[in-house]
C-alpha cells in the first residue's frame, strides 16, 4: 500500500524559530510537493520537487524553502517563523510530473506559530 | 491563483440521498481530479477525467466533464454517513502540466 508520511501531525513553534517538516514517501515517486491549506482558500502550492536536488517555487515560496537530497524525502523549511505561517501543510508525490498522474497526500502537519 | 471553484462551499443531506457537487475553472486544462479530505487529515484520490473524456463513473461516484462551459461536477449516489467529507477539484493546465490547482472545496455533511 502506498505510503506518504509527515513527522508530526501537531506542531507548536514560536516566532523566529526555525522550522523543518518532514516527508517521506515509499513509493519511488519523482514528484514531491508542499502545500499550506487555510479556511476558505483551498490548497496552495508552496513548492514541489520533480527529482533529487530539483526544486521549482510554487505560487507562495515566500518565507519558506526546500530540501531534497533524497528521492524519497522532501523538506520543508520556514527560516524564521511568523504568526501568518500557521497553518495545516500537506505533503504528496506522484509518478511523474503531468497532472494527469494522481497525487498521492500525507496526513498533514498541523502548525502552530505563537 | 485559483483554478478551481466549488459549488456550493457547504452541503447538507441525508443518508440515501443523492450528493452533486460542481466545480468551474478558468483556462483550458488537460485533465480535471477530484480528491476527497476527511476532517483534519490529508486528501485521497477519488477520479480522474480527461478533457477529452465526458462522463466516467467510479462505484457511487460520477463525475462528468464540459470543457464548454469550463465546469465539472461530481454525483455520489445512495450518499451514506462515511461519505462526510470535503471534496476538492484539482485542474492541471493545458500548457503547464507539472502541478494541480485545487479549488477551495465543497464540505459535504451527511446525516444517518
């Protein structure tokens, strides 16, 4: 069965701290993508990866970057975190870069910044 | 920028009803998915319809598809309790195929 993983499903930072949110996915995908969910504006594209050490900004990069030095995990990093940054974030791969390949989600982190 | 609107935001039915959700969207597109979320957790997969393609069914689910018009929509039948969920619509671009757009959603509750 395939598998997207977070590792945390709650976190609590404060302001200025460093951030990292990780994602692991088994299923040797080449896509990898991060995105930040908010009431009433769906899902919003923060970056995504097609292949190791590859990585292309989504509609909001802003205030956060990305890591994958590997195939399977796909970093998230906020380099100083702000109230605005709170938010559910959600990580998925796919097979391939096309959208007619079904993404595959993790459970999400849920981020509290203080 | 949002590709995908739902409609409506939220929907109220009972068990056994039947449950259709709609989404438009603004350029042309290659392929249309619809994901279902449940409360707090990450999206799953439900259907993927091509532009070429009008009408796919999938068990309870149906979805079709009018390039025309730019909208989709999405039919479960015999809706039941587990069914609660938000359904989201997600369009690729028919000239920038490497991500989804996802709409904002449609919070579906169904009641036993």
């Amino acid at each position: 069965d395939v598998k997207v993983t977070q590792s945390s499903r709650y976190l609590v930072k404060r302001t200025g701290e460093k951030v990292f949110l990780e994602c692991v996915q088994d299923m040797d995908h080449e896509n990898m993508f991060w995105y930040r969910q908010d009431p009433g504006l769906g899902l919003r594209l923060i970056y995504f990866s097609y292949d190791v050490k590859m990585k292309e900004k989504g509609d909001i990069p802003e205030g956060y970057s990305v890591s994958r030095e590997k195939k399977e995990r796909f970093s998230l990093i906020l380099e100083s975190a702000s109230t605005n940054q709170t938010s559910m974030y959600l990580c998925a791969s796919s097979l391939d870069r096309q959208g007619s390949y079904e993404q595959y989600f993790g459970p999400g982190t849920r981020l509290t910044v203080t | 920028s949002q590709q995908g609107e739902e409609d409506p935001q939220a929907l109220s039915i009972q068990e056994g009803e039947n449950a259709t959700m709609n989404c438009s969207y603004k350029t042309s597109i290659n392929n249309l998915q619809w994901y279902r979320q449940n409360s707090g957790r990450g999206l799953v997969h439900l259907i993927l319809i091509r532009s070429n393609e009008r009408e796919k069914h999938s068990g309870r689910l149906r979805v079709t598809l009018d390039t025309s018009k730019k909208s989709s929509s999405l039919l479960i039948t015999a809706s039941r309790a587990a069914d609660t969920a938000s359904y989201f619509c997600a369009t690729d671009g028919a000239y920038n195929t490497d991500k989804l757009i996802f709409g904002t959603g449609t919070r579906l509750q169904v009641f036993p």
